[in-house]
C-alpha cells in the first residue's frame, strides 16, 4: 500500500519536474538542401525591446558557439564593411528589409559565406526575480538570398530548471547563455549541415 | 649516452626558443560595455585577461598599446573592425590574432557578469576561438544557501572560465595582402538625366604599399569603362567624372584598385549605382470630396488636393526611398482677372494633402473661376505639370420666381435653370401686398435645376398681381445657403410661358 502511495507521488513529481524542461518553440524550414553550410556570419538582432545590449550579446554568444561547433564564422563587422556606404545607411535605417536577396548574394560571394543568421528580440523583460525572453531568428543563404528557416524561442527563469528551485535564471543573461547553447544551437545544427565539419 | 640526452635537450630547447620566437601575438582591444550603454567601453577586463594570458606564455599586447593605432585609424567603436584595420595590426604588432570582447553584466550587488570574448585571424577575419561566460548569484547557491559568492570571487571564476582550455592556434602568416578600406562614397545625385556629368567622391584608408591603380568601373551603353580616381581635398579622398549614359536604367559602379609588381593583386569592390533617368514622373492630381460640373472642379471654401505619382512608368521604377520626388511647385491664377494669386514651391517629397482655404482670414476670394497648376520634379531634373479649372462659388444662385398670368386662372412658375450650380433645397412662400401667405413650395433632395409647379391664383381675390412678393431658404449642392426676403415675383403672360394648362385643369376649370 505504501509502496503504491510512494510511487505516486513519485510519479506527480516527475510529471511537475520534466514539464518545467518543456518550452514553446515554432521552428519552419523551408528549404535546406545544401548540406556545404560551413561558413557565414551572424548579424545583430533587431532589438524591439528596452534592454539594450542584448541583441549584441545573442550574435557574440551565437557566433562563438557556432565556432566552438565547427563552423566558420567571418566577423560581422568585417561583413558589413562590404555594405556600401548607402547599404549602411538603410540597414542602420530599416534592418529588417535592408538585408534584400541581392545584398545577400553579393556578401556571399566576395566573402565565401554560404549563410547569415538574424533575428528579433519580442520581449525580454525582469520582474523582481523572474526573466523572461521571446525571438524570432532565422537563417538566410547567400546563394539565392533566400529565407531557409526561421524559429521562434520563448523562455523563461522556469525553462532551465532542474530540481526544486536549483538551475532556475534570475537573469536575463544567463537565461539568454542557456537558450543560446541548450537549444538555439542544436536547432542550427539541423538545418546548416556542414559536412566538412571538423 | 649522456651526449645524446645533452643533444636532445639542446633540441629541445632550440625548438623551443623557435616556437615562442615565431608564436602568434595576440593584440587585445578594448572591451565594449554594452551595462553602460551604446558607447561605453572597458580596459579592466581585458587588461586582467591580458595579463592572465602573459602569465600563461602568450605573447599579448594589452589594449593601452593599440589605443593609439586606433585613434590614427580614427576607430571609435573598437568592436567594429575592417580588413584595413587589422592589416594594420598585423604590421605595427607582427601579431596574427585580434582579442574581442564584450560585456552585457558587470553588476557587483547581487554579483551577476556577462562577458563574451573572440579572437579573430587578422588575415581571414574569421573567428578562431571564442567563449563566453554568464554568471549569476544563483549558479553558486549552495546546496541550503550556506554559502553566497560575492563579485570578486565571481570575477575569478569567470577568468578562469574564460581562459580555461585557451589555445592560441600557432600560425605563421608569411604575407598578407594589401587592403583597402571605403569609408565614404558621394555621389553627385543618384538621379541623373543622359548625357549629364556623374561626380563620385570616394573616401578610402589603404593598408599597405601604394596601389598602382585607383579607378572606378562604371558601365556604358555598350561596353564597361575604367575611370581614374584623381586625389581631391585630402590624402583619403579620391574624385571621378564621367558622362551618364544615354538609354534609362541603373548603372553599377565598382571600385577597381591595383597592385603591381609583388603583389599583382586587383580588388574590385562594389560601392554603389546611379539612374539615369529621362521619363517625367506621371503626376496624377485627385481632388478630395468635391463637385465636378462640366470639366470644372466646385469649390466652396476649401479645396483639398492629394497630389501622386502614378503608373508605371520608368520614373516610377526608379524610385528609391521616398516617392522620388526632388521638388514641387503650386500656382493658383485667377481666370477673371487674369492675374496669378498664390505660387508656392518646396523640395521634398509630394504632400500627402494639400488643403487650398477659399474663404477666411486673408485669402478670401471673390467668387469665379481659378486655375490651379500643380508642377513636380523628379530626382533626376525631369518634370511634369498638370491643370485643374475650379469654380470657386461662395454664394447659391437667385432663383427667378415668375408669375404667367392668364385670362381666368393664374399659374406660376419657379426658375432657377439659368443658374450653373444645382440646387438642393427650397423654401418659398408667396404673399399678397397684404403679407397673406397665397402659395408655399417646398422641395429638396436630389440636386434639381427647375422647379414647374401649377399654381391657381383666385382672379377674383388677387387683383394685381405686379404686388406679389416672396420668401425664400434656398441651400445649393455645396451646401451654400441664402435667405431671400420680400423679393419681387416677375409677372409674365401666359402665352409667354413654358406652362400650358394641363387637361386636367381646364376639365377642373369647367
């Protein structure tokens, strides 16, 4: 009887433990064919919310773990030095429409990159002790300019959670380091399939 | 034995000696502080890891000593670099890796740092190793809170994480090429009619030996042209001229730069187009709510005009940001008087609306007829006009209220067909000379011209009808009103008449 209690409760924790690993994410690849993406670059995230340096802070975490897993990253501003001075100017101006197919095609064949990586910050907001984010990234490929994929990542202090209280983020930093290297970086590997890959 | 151990150290030591001689510098910027805004930047950490790293071997030079190449490079942010720039560094340092790094949390109470360093080749400008580290308070919580860290020891972990596993690849860079580095192109105007000078103005920084050739590239209707760069104001601004091509379209222009004899290298960078542009943009003008009658627009007071570009010409297609609009021009004459009124002209893009007042302050004008001529520009010099008429009418038209007098019976007619603006609204009453109200008509909705209505006068009550007057609220369709009062009925014969008796009213009248 005991026994059956025990294992129980046993069982309600474990259901309470493993949905705080769980989190919403919507993930749409829409062609990726290419299996030689080695090399490209990560530009810097829109950021439409008020905390400011966290779009820099996602591209520098993105781009050394993509390295760190093999893949060639050029420095972005070494990218958009290749922007002419009014390419500079709109993207400054209107980066979500200034990064157009021709652009992309023109980065990618001075500098050999066969991706660029971008995105948008929704929310990232701090309450007291709870963090909470919300992006949308996407892959572009520099043989036709086109839109590969795109994802959207919604996490919170609860998202990283282990046991009780241990591994819960109060920070909006750390929350971003764990997305970034626990799930962004898995996700990417499935769509930029390098095969040269060391 | 012991010479050969004596041989193997000396080896040993030799290729040693050779190693650290030959390994890669590491140059380490300054760090960017994104916790204290857009352009904060921070020497403590990156000073600390370079130290770190001397300690280990490595050969580093810490940011104090590249503040100065970056100020004569005139580097502001030192996050964002360029081929030029760290050619420069590969000469000034010999080193072959640059150390980025930035720090989104610097936070002592509760300590919590965020910090993300790279290191970039100097002749790929790849990144070659990276980490990045962010802790907070709560990654150390030990197991029931007994023991908190604080910033110091925060700080260490953080190094230590940092640098933990840090192996500068070793990599001899025989050579490395020239560069060049666009920091500003100017053109004349983007826009251009054929057969018109195109002026470009570039300004560049070179790294490394002076280039041969400095040109543009800049394609004609046939063929491609090489155009010399010839030096302008200062040592990194350069200037060309050349003639826009006579068929419409846009034109790539490509920076072509040479080095001879060593290096017999040629970069080709692209730094932008121009139009060539000789179509009139297509100027539509649409005036908002008003009457038209006859070609010509009803105005009452005021008159709003939406300018717009339209169709699909090549003008259209040319357009850049904006409606490619480089000027605009208004002028109201007067027809009657023949005199021009109001000219008004802005560069820019076209209004949304504009919104001409007839009537008030002191552009009050006399009622009649106005022409308005609405004249635009587009980027490239090429021009378009279009005219409208307008009937400024202030005042509803009089109506003639006309009396057909016949032998026994009177009838009466109402008109207003003489008049050019429909009405809407009509309220009249005819009196005797004696104020007795003898007749009421009333009419409104849908703009009418006339008004025929059959009115029997008593012969044997109204004995002249010369003394009949009327009263009137008449409104006309845009929306003007008047009030008529003690106006005089014109008298007719009934032979003169348009009104016969109907049938019916001689059948009444036997």
């Amino acid at each position: 009887m005991n026994s059956k209690i025990i294992f129980r409760i046993f069982l309600i924790l474990a259901i309470f433990f493993l949905s705080s690993c769980f989190s919403k994410k919507i993930s749409v690849v829409i062609n990726s064919s290419n299996n030689n993406f080695c090399e490209g670059t990560v530009f810097t995230f829109i950021n439409n919310t008020k905390k400011f340096g966290i779009e820099f802070l996602i591209r520098d975490i993105l781009t050394v773990e993509l390295s760190k897993n093999g893949y060639i990253l050029k420095d972005p501003s070494i990218v958009k030095s290749f922007f002419t001075p009014e390419e500079r100017i709109h993207y400054f101006e209107n980066p979500e429409i200034a990064l157009s197919p021709e652009l992309t095609k023109r980065l990618g064949s001075i500098l050999g990159l066969k991706w660029i990586i971008g995105g948008k910050i929704l929310k990232a907001e701090k309450i007291g002790d709870y963090v909470r984010i919300e992006l949308l990234i996407w892959v572009k490929e520099t043989k036709n300019g086109r839109l590969i994929w795109y994802s959207y990542y919604k996490r919170d202090s609860d998202s990283y959670r282990t046991i009780l209280h241990f591994g819960r983020t109060s920070d909006l930093y750390s929350l971003v380091d764990k997305m970034v290297k626990k799930d962004i970086i898995k996700d990417l590997k499935k769509v930029l399939i390098c095969e040269k890959k060391s | 034995m012991i010479k050969k151990w004596l041989k193997i150290l000396f080896f040993s030591i030799f290729f040693i000696l050779i190693f650290k001689i030959t390994y890669a510098q590491i140059v380490i910027f300054p760090f960017k502080d994104l916790s204290k805004g857009d352009h904060s930047i921070n020497f403590e950490i990156p000073e600390e890891i370079a130290q770190k790293l001397s300690e280990e071997g490595f050969k580093v030079i810490p940011p104090k000593e590249v503040i100065p190449l970056l100020i004569k490079f005139r580097k502001v942010d030192f996050y964002n670099i360029n081929f030029a720039l760290l050619r420069e560094i590969y000469k000034n340092f010999n080193a072959q890796y640059v150390l980025l790094g930035s720090i989104g949390k610097l936070q002592k109470e509760p300590p919590a740092i965020s910090i993300v360093v790279k290191l970039v080749d100097v002749s790929t400008g790849k990144i070659t190793w990276g980490k990045s580290v962010s802790f907070s308070a709560e990654d150390f919580i030990s197991f029931l809170s007994l023991k908190e860290i604080d910033y110091f020891s925060m700080i260490e972990k953080v190094y230590k994480t940092l640098l933990t596993n840090f192996k500068e690849p070793f990599k001899s860079i025989s050579k490395i090429t020239p560069t060049v580095d666009i920091q500003e192109v100017v053109f004349n105007s983007r826009y251009l009619q054929p057969g018109k000078t195109v002026e470009c103005i570039i300004k560049m920084v070179f790294s490394g030996p002076k280039p041969s050739f400095i040109g543009v590239e800049v394609k004609d209707n046939h063929r491609k042209r090489l155009i010399p760069l010839n030096k302008y104001t200062n040592e990194r601004s350069y200037i060309a001229f050349w003639k826009a091509p006579e068929r419409e379209g846009r034109y790539p222009v490509v920076l072509v730069v040479a080095w001879d004899s060593e290096w017999k290298l040629t970069k080709r960078i692209f730094i932008g187009r121009y139009y060539v542009d000789n179509t009139p943009p297509n100027l539509n003008l649409v005036i908002k709510g008003a009457k038209k009658k006859n070609g010509k627009v009803l105005v009452k007071d005021v008159l709003e005009i939406i300018p717009k570009v339209v169709g699909s010409n090549t003008s259209k297609n040319f357009i850049g940001r904006g409606n490619g609009i480089a000027k605009w021009q208004i002028e109201i004459y007067s027809k009657n008087k023949n005199t021009l009124i109001l000219r008004e002209s802005y560069p820019g893009e076209l209004p949304a609306v504009l919104t001409w007042y007839a009537k008030g302050g002191m552009n009050t004008l006399p009622p009649g007829d106005y022409l308005i001529k609405f004249k635009v520009w587009d980027l490239a010099g090429n021009s378009n006009e279009v005219k409208k008429e307008v009937l400024l009418v202030t005042d509803p038209p009089t109506p003639q209220v006309i009396v057909y007098d016949g032998k026994e019976k009177d009838l009466m007619e109402i008109e207003i067909n003489k008049n050019f603006i429909p009405l809407v609204r009509v309220y009249l009453e005819i009196f005797n000379k004696n104020g007795k109200k003898i007749a009421e008509i009333k009419k409104e909705g849908e703009p009418f011209d006339r008004i025929k209505k059959e009115i029997f006068f008593d012969k044997g009550k109204i004995k002249n009808l010369n003394s009949l007057y009327y009263n009137a609220i008449i409104e006309d369709e845009l929306k003007n009103k008047k009030i008529l009062r003690r106006a005089f009925v014109i008298v007719k014969k009934a032979e003169e008449g348009p009104i016969r008796p109907t049938f019916k009213t001689w059948v009444d009248e036997f």
